[in-house]
C-alpha cells in the first residue's frame, strides 16, 4: 500500500501531461529532493502492476508512460466505442460544471475504468470545448483539478456544455422542443419549463420575426443565468456602455423576464445580472437596432471594400445592405462583449465558400483595431452567407452574350480574357452571328461581340479578338464593372499571384515543426526587409487562434491584418516534412501579406492560390521542387 505522501506524488505525477522536474515535484510536497527520489523508487515498483512506468529523460525530467503494447490494446478498445467516450467526457463536465467538485486523474480513470492518458485527453478535448468565448481554466494541486473562472467564464463554459450536449445527441434532427429536455437532468425540468414559457411569452408579445437560431441561442443563456442565480451565484460587475433607447429597452425587457423567474422558482436576481440578460439579447438580434444605432459609415466601407476585393458590383443590392444593417451593430455587440456565437455551418462554409470567406476576413481585418474588436471564424462565415447570397443574385441575374466568328481556341481565349475584366461569377454565352436570330437576345445584359452586329435596344461592344488596351476601356464603360475602386482595371494587366512573389522570399527545405514557428521566423524575415511592421506577427497569430488556415491537401494559407503591411508580398515555404498546423499536417504554406492599398487585388490573389490547391498535378510539382528558383517557376512564372 502507498503512503499519503506517494498517493500525492502519484496524483501529481498523473496530472502532467509532459516531462516535469523532481524539483518541481519536491516543492509541491515540501520536501527535499532526496525524499523526493525515495518516493519516486516505490512509485516505480507499484506502476508496474498497471502496466506503466516512470520514464526519466537527463535535464527534463520525469513521465509517467504506458508500455507500447498494453497503451495500444486500451486505445484500440477504447476507439472502438465513441458513444462511450462521449457519455465518459459529457459526465466528467458535469462533475466540473454542475457538482464543482475537485476531481483526482486516478479516481476518474479507476471510475471509467479507463487509462490515465484517455483521461488526460479527455481533459484536453473539454478544454477545447469550454474555452470557447470563455477564459475558464484548469487549476491543479495536490488534491486534484478544478474549473477556475469569473461567473460570466463559467456561464459561457456552460453554455458550451449545452451546444456540445445538444449537437452531438441522437435527437439531433428533432424539434428543438424535444432537444432542449436532454438538459432536464443538469438543470431540472421545472426551471427549464418556466424559462422556455417565459422567453417564448416575450417573443410573442415583442418580436416581429427572429431566427430560430437566435431563439434557441438565448434560451440557453436565459436558463443557465437562472440555473446559477439559483444556486446563489451572480454575475460580477460588467463594463458599462453608453446610454442609449436600445440599451434601456433591453433593460426593461430582462428585467420583465428575470423577474418573472424570480417569482415562480423563489429567487434574486441582481443588476448585474439583469445588465448581462439584455446584453445577451442585444448580441442575439432580439429586436431591430434603431437607425442611430446602425454605423452606416461602417456597413458602406464594408460593402466597397469587398466590393472591390471580389471584383463583383454590390452597390445596387439593397437586400444584402439591409442584412449587413441588421446585422452588424449585434456583431460588433458580441465581438466587445466576448460572446462566442455559434455558426453551426462555418466548417460547411469554410469548405465550400473558401474564397469568398477569406477575401472578406482579410478586408475585416483592417476595421479590428478602429472597432476594438478581433474577428472570429464564426462571424465570417455569418458574413460569408450573406455576400455568397449575393453573388448568387448577381449570378442569376448578369448575362453576358460573346459574338465570335473565329475558331473555338480564340473563343475560350477571348472569354477567359474578358473574365478577367468582369466578375468572375458572371455567366458567359458564345454565339456566332448565324446564331444571333433564334436567341433570345433581351436576356442578356451586354453582348461583347469581335464582328459589327447591330442588335436594336441592346448596348453592343465591338472588340479585337485579342482584347486590346482600347476594347478594355470599353468595357469598363459598360457599367458592369464594380466602381468602388478605379483602379480595378488594374486586374487585367497584373499576374496576381506571381505579380506579388519574390523569388528570395519563396524558402525550400525548411526544417520547422510548428506553425507558431514558421510565423515567427519568416515574419521576422518580412519585418527586417520592410514588407510588414512589428505587429504583423502577432496578427496572424490572433487570426489562427480565431480560426486555422490548414486544408485537407497540406496546405496552409495564413494571413494577417492589411494595417499592418508596408508592400503587398506572398511568402511560399515548402518543408522538408509535414508537420500538425492545427487538424491536418501540412508542408506548404502561402503567407499572405496584402497592404491596404491593394486590398481590390484580394480576390484575384487567393483564386490562384487556391486554383494552385486545388490542383493535385500541381501541387505535386511544387512539392518535387528542390531549389527555391525550381519552386519559382512551378508557381507559374514560366
């Protein structure tokens, strides 16, 4: 049998997820270092039974390890049933959460009947999801861990609990009626019933029209608030904002809801907490913000500058301005306040929309520091939606007619080259003039034509086969081109991509092991040669925290914020081996670097990236390179 002091040592011991130090583990004990080896030397001979073992590395210090074979049985094993893990991790939160007890790694792992390192990662998976909007931490001694956090950190924590409890259920297509009754076992049916009576009563007496996922959304936050005011914990003093109708509105509307909780579940409420429910329905879009409230300045620089950077016109689209009105103000509310607001389709948006995502997080990125505020993945993907809306409109509704007598390779050349000019989403027909009489020519907005044809009430732009400097300009006249930037023209002259590479700033065969390595390295590099300011390293630092940049094929395409970039450059850097970025390995990284001024190039800079990622043959070729003046020209300079 161990000794209280051992079973301390051992807990201690378990805790570590790396090497620690005998000096480290002396001082938690209080004794000395030669005691400390005595212990150790007991501890040794009684893991053995268990199958594991105390690795000792000179100068580290010491590990508790699992022997290969017995660690790969129980891995195997315990793969093989996720359900369990699920419930395992859902149970160990509740401890956390609900009980707030200090929990012991032994005593989990002999209660599961699990090893210590499933434990360990549990905990690192909970993390994960807690730390989500909320600063919670772990806190370790010798008794065991804890959750340490402010009441607002641990009511974002548990909101967590809530979203990672709900989307993970069976019932995950149900009606979320049905769903929200999974959380009767943590916070009892009866506070919940009266919360949901209590908020749907609101929503029917104040709110015109609200997405469910708002609804759903508050309902959450509204039960937890109440859940912990129950228990006797309340909300800390917030930073205060100005003064304004819609703040005192919201006021007035807590107060209403949190009193009538207090009366049916016999509890108080304080203004603080009053203060944080109308802050929650003020993120959540629980009412239209008055027209003051809406920054115009903001929703118009935001529209002119992805304008420009997509090389799309959305100056007439009056549905995606009133969306980017109503949608805006509550964002910069959540951003301020620190309140993770859950998109349920960025992965999808990510994956499907990846242009059009990250050409607006790089334009976003120059308001940050005005607003106060850091982006995160989940509102760009809100955004995202909005914009992708919009293209889909302008797409539906912008065709474009080519007349064209030559052969079909100086077609496809003209079109492409004319794509250049135009929106890339528009929709390009070809047609000789044979053809002309059975089309139904008022369906298209501009017919571009390399033969004079006279076609009534339709504007006709006559151009050489080759698209000169001239015909251009024409172009340009059509009034298709976006105005937000005269110098967009510029698209058509510029390599994009390669316009922006330089061949001492294309690395090959770099040996690092960490995406926070590579940054600080080559962001030093770019700092020293004038291409960025100090600050630049620490913004792309802050938009991999928000959201990573790796891709299924070993890519990483990170960037920072525009402000702080001196001269527009893209950095390639092919590793000698892949390395975890963040969910995938990755050998090839494009940094991005664009400076404010050329913020309209955004769109035609990430298109030949990715059209680069997603070619196989290409990026097959970038990785056989073996000189950085190879890598160069695979890029596509030749």
């Amino acid at each position: 049998m161990l000794t209280k002091r051992q079973k301390e040592l051992l807990e201690l011991l378990a805790q570590q997820s790396d090497f620690q130090t005998v000096e480290y583990f002396a001082s938690k004990l209080g004794v000395s270092k030669r005691t400390t080896h005595s212990e150790l030397r007991i501890i040794e001979d009684y893991l053995q039974s268990s199958g594991e073992y105390l690795e000792k590395k000179r100068g580290v210090g010491i590990a508790i390890k699992r022997f290969k074979e017995v660690e790969a049985i129980e891995e195997k094993k315990e793969a093989s049933d996720i359900y369990n893990t699920f419930n395992r991790r859902v149970e160990i939160m509740n401890i956390l959460l609900f009980n707030e007890k200090v929990v012991s790694f032994n005593h989990l792992s002999d209660s599961f009947m699990v090893s210590k390192t499933s434990i360990i990662k549990d905990f690192e998976f909970i993390m994960k999801i807690l730390n989500v909007g909320s600063r919670i931490k772990l806190c370790s001694d010798i008794h065991g861990t804890s959750l340490v956090g402010s009441e607002e950190d641990i009511q974002k924590a548990l909101l967590q609990f809530n979203r990672y409890l709900l989307n993970n259920s069976e019932l995950y297509d149900e009606d979320f009626a049905e769903k929200i009754k999974l959380l009767d076992t943590y916070y009892g049916e009866s506070l919940i019933n009266v919360c949901s009576n209590i908020l749907y009563t609101y929503i029917r007496e104040n709110v015109n029209a609200i997405s469910d996922y708002y609804v759903q959304n508050i309902l959450n936050i509204f039960i937890i608030l109440v859940f912990r005011i129950a228990k006797g914990h309340h909300i800390e003093e917030l930073k205060r904002t100005d003064a304004s109708e819609t703040t005192i509105f919201f006021e007035e509307s807590a107060v209403r809801m949190l009193h009538k909780a207090a009366l049916r579940l016999e509890l108080t409420y304080t203004n603080e907490d009053v203060h944080y429910l109308s802050l929650q329905l003020i993120s959540n879009r629980f009412e239209p913000l008055p027209e003051e409230e809406v920054d115009e300045v903001i929703v118009e620089r935001l529209l002119s500058r992805v304008s420009a950077a997509l090389n799309i016109n959305f100056a007439s689209d009056q549905k995606l301005e009133e969306q980017l009105k109503n949608h805006i103000p509550p964002m910069i509310y959540r951003l301020r306040s620190n309140n993770k607001t859950e998109n349920p389709f960025t992965s999808q948006i990510k994956n499907e929309f990846s242009l059009t995502f990250n050409v607006i997080w790089v334009v976003l990125s120059e308001y940050e520091q005005e607003l106060g505020i850091s982006f995160n993945e989940d509102e760009i993907a809100f955004l995202t939606m909005y914009f992708q809306a919009a293209i889909e409109r302008a797409r539906m509704n912008r065709k474009i007619l080519i007349v064209c007598q030559m052969g079909i390779a100086t077609s496809e050349l003209l079109i492409n080259r004319i794509k250049n000019v135009l929106p890339s989403l528009d929709t390009f027909e070809v047609a000789s003039v044979a053809e002309l009489e059975q089309m139904p020519l008022n369906e298209y907005d501009l017919i571009i034509s390399t033969i004079k044809v006279d076609i009534p009430k339709k504007q006709v732009i006559l151009v050489s086969p080759f698209l000169t400097k001239e015909d251009i300009e024409r172009i340009k006249q059509s009034d298709l081109l976006p105005k937000a930037e005269n110098n967009v023209l510029k698209l058509v002259r510029a390599h994009h991509l390669m316009k922006f590479v330089d061949k001492d700033f294309v690395f090959v065969d770099t040996d690092f092991s960490s995406k926070e390595e590579l940054i600080e390295q080559v962001g030093e590099v770019l700092i020293e040669n004038g291409f960025v300011t100090q600050q630049f390293i620490q913004t792309v630092q802050e938009r991999e925290e928000m959201g990573s940049t790796d891709l299924p094929t070993g890519t990483a395409v990170p960037h920072g914020n525009s402000t702080c970039v001196n001269q527009t450059i893209i950095v390639l850097v092919k590793n000698k081996k892949k390395f975890k970025w963040n969910k995938y390995y990755v050998d090839l990284v494009f940094l991005i670097c664009i400076a404010k001024q050329d913020t309209f190039q955004t769109r035609n800079i990430l298109a030949d990236i990715y059209n680069i990622i997603d070619s196989n043959e290409q990026l097959k070729q970038l990785r056989e390179a073996t000189t950085n003046d190879v890598l160069f020209r695979k890029l596509g300079s030749e």
